[in-house]
C-alpha cells in the first residue's frame, strides 16, 4: 500500500516521506532547509575586550577586571583557567553576566601602586592569562591569551623655599600683594588670584 503524501499537511520542519515508500518500510528523515534543527557550534570562542584594556595605564587601584566573550562560556572551566602571578585566584572574585559571556574579575584588596620620589620610577604592571582547559558552552576551546595593564605611580617629592621676603608673598594679576593673610611677610606664600571681593579681578588667594 503506497503511502498518499496529500493525505494530511506536515507540519513546518517535519520529515518527509517519499511518496514511493511503503508503509512497512522504515523512513529516513530529512531536515528541511529553515527548519528547526541548529547547526552545531564548532567556532572557538574569542576574547572581544577587557577593561581595563591590555596595555593601558593609570589605572586606579579601585579597579574591577572584565573580560568580554563573543559567545556563552562554560563558567567552571574558564575559572579553572584563569592565571596570574600579580592577582592569584585566591586572591579575587568571579562573577558572571546572566548571559555567560563577560566574566568579572573583582581584587580582594586594592590594586598597588609604584611609590617613590624618581619622577622616572616605573608604574606596577599586572598581568593574567587563560590558559588552556576554558571553553564555551559548547565545548570548544579558547586560544590561551594574556593582557597586562599598569597602575598609577605615586611619586612624592620635596620642594625646598627660600625664606626672602623679596620671594615669598603674593603677587595678584596688577603686580601688588594682596591682603586678608597675602600680605607680604615671610611666614606665608599666596598663589594666584581669587573671585572673593574686595578686588574680585585680582585679590590674592592662598
């Protein structure tokens, strides 16, 4: 008995039947173009940006990591393969977008600055990596990376002064010194001028 393909309407995505099959023959499915079934994911997942970004600088010791993924990741195995010497794993937090592709990297403690007086003193770098074992939801591997940013120096430096009363004091915009504590004495040294009256154009401030 020929099985009659106008009998009744498959619905959208189905398989079909070949109209000369018998009943008793065992079918073999087809996948419709635009049907339902998804392509497998075979793609690598990429790394599309961190912040702060690899190689920046200045960065504030307040300072949260985020690494942005092209695609949902598995969460346990990109943690896994998280590394680094400067923010070790035990010293940081994970935390995750609700769609498994930005991972947060919180500091236990304040990220260090590079202190000291040279005006050529080098900023701390920080660095990390994933190395191999993380993968998206799918499986695939991602391609082992690292990035590396640098805080902000602290540099303290004295200035010395020369205790002269032709020196020292307040020079307002009119060439004079000024008053309220800017007189000219030697104890004090004014800089500048002020919006405070008498004399808003030019008074001496402190």
């Amino acid at each position: 008995m020929a099985v009659d393909t106008g009998d009744a309407a498959e619905p959208l995505g189905s398989s079909t039947r070949d109209a000369g099959l018998s009943s008793g023959s065992p079918s073999s499915p087809e996948v419709e173009a635009g049907g339902g079934s998804a392509a497998e994911d075979t793609l690598p997942p990429q790394i599309t940006a961190t912040s702060p970004a690899d190689g920046a600088e200045g960065v504030l010791r307040d300072t949260e990591l985020s690494i942005v993924f092209d695609e949902a990741m598995n969460r346990e195995s990109v943690e896994a393969a998280y590394a680094s010497d400067d923010l070790p794993r035990q010293s940081v937090e994970f935390s995750w977008s609700s769609d498994g592709r930005e991972l947060h990297v919180t500091p236990l403690a304040p990220l260090a600055y590079a202190e000291g007086a040279d005006l050529g003193l080098a900023a701390r770098v920080y660095s990390f990596s994933f190395v191999e074992g993380a993968t998206d939801a799918a499986g695939n591997a991602l391609p082992p990376a690292t990035f590396a940013f640098r805080t902000l120096r602290q540099i303290t430096q004295r200035v010395g002064a020369t205790q002269d009363r032709d020196l020292t004091g307040n020079f307002r915009a009119d060439g004079v010194y000024g008053s309220n504590g800017c007189e000219r004495e030697q104890a004090r040294m004014c800089v500048g001028d002020s919006g405070v009256a008498p004399n808003i154009e030019s008074r001496g401030s402190t």
